[in-house]
C-alpha cells in the first residue's frame, strides 16, 4: 500500500439530513507535505494472519528485507510459500532471485497485467487502509507507522480465512437439498 502520506483521512460523520436547509458533509482543508512512505504486507489467506512492515522507501533492498520478515514469521512447517506478484519492477529484480536461491520454500506466481482483482491482497488493503487510516488527522510519518501497527496488530487479534468473492450480504441465501439439472433436449 503506497504511497501512504501524513495527512487527513476522510471518515465517515452522519449529518442530519431532515433539517433544511441540508447540512453538508464538510472536512478541513489540509495543506504540507508533513512525510510519506510505503507499507509492505503479506497476507496468509487460509489462517487469516497479515504482517506489515512501514518503509521510507519502494526500492529492491525494502522489498527483499520484507520478504525476510516475513519468511522469519511463517512456521518452519509449512513446506511452500507461494508470493502474488504483481508486475512491480522490484518484483523481477536480480536481488530477488539471490533471496530465491537462499529461500527454497519460496514460489513466485505473477498475476497477469491490469488483473489486481485477482490478487487477494488488494481487498484486504482496503480493510487495512479503514483500520488504520480513515477519519484521522496523521501529522507525521511516526503516526502512520503506529496507526498501520495498531491496525495489522487488531487484524491479528481477530483473524479469520480471508474468503475471496463477494461479501455475504451480496449473495443469494443458499436453498438446501439436491441440485438439479437442467434437462437437455
């Protein structure tokens, strides 16, 4: 997720829409640079567990100590990492193929272009993204950091398999019983 700067977040503030004339949902204008950076994640889909890591910088070095964070936090027991990449300059790096080398369980799977909805990480941004950030005023880099810490650390607490589709309440209710074909002719 990037780039993220300290700034003012929109939320969302209920306003009285009986009373004419009509309030209107305002928010303070807000001016400066006051810093910016990049959050890296990873997402274990199946048990729900994310990691995040705030860097100054999108370079190769960034990207490689992320990906050893995260190779240092997922159990030894688990045989296979399989990363989503998407077609990022610093995901085709000579620096990643030495962390390849040295990171056996490691499998690189590259969605194809203009395709992000098949990366499963990308909702689950949007989820962190209102976490950490929406209806806040963030003065400097520090605060950000601690805001995506706070927020990767509540997920956490309260994981669950990320299920990737759409939500329940868009879905048809299920009927019970037997399927049944249609007849062909």
């Amino acid at each position: 997720m990037g780039p993220v700067s300290a700034r003012s977040y929109p939320g969302q503030q209920a306003i009285n829409v009986t009373v004419r004339p009509a309030e209107r949902a305002r928010q303070e204008i807000d001016y400066g640079r006051r810093g910016k950076g990049y959050v890296y994640g990873a997402l274990r889909e199946t048990t729900g567990a994310c990691w995040t890591q705030c860097y100054l910088r999108r370079c190769k070095a960034d990207f490689i100590d992320f990906l050893c964070f995260v190779d240092s936090q997922v159990p030894k027991e688990v045989e296979r990492i399989y990363a989503i990449m998407d077609n990022l300059d610093m995901h085709h790096c000579n620096d990643l193929l030495l962390f390849m080398v040295h990171h056996e369980r490691w499998e690189l799977v590259y969605q194809p272009t203009y395709a992000a909805y098949l990366n499963l990480i990308e909702p689950w941004w949007k989820t962190l993204r209102s976490l950490a950030l929406k209806g806040r005023r963030l003065e400097t880099w520090q605060e950000i950091v601690e805001a995506i810490d706070d927020a990767t650390a509540y997920w956490n607490a309260h994981k669950h398999p990320f299920v990737w589709g759409k939500r329940r309440r868009h879905r048809s209710p299920r009927r019970s019983g037997i399927a049944v074909l249609p007849k062909v002719a």
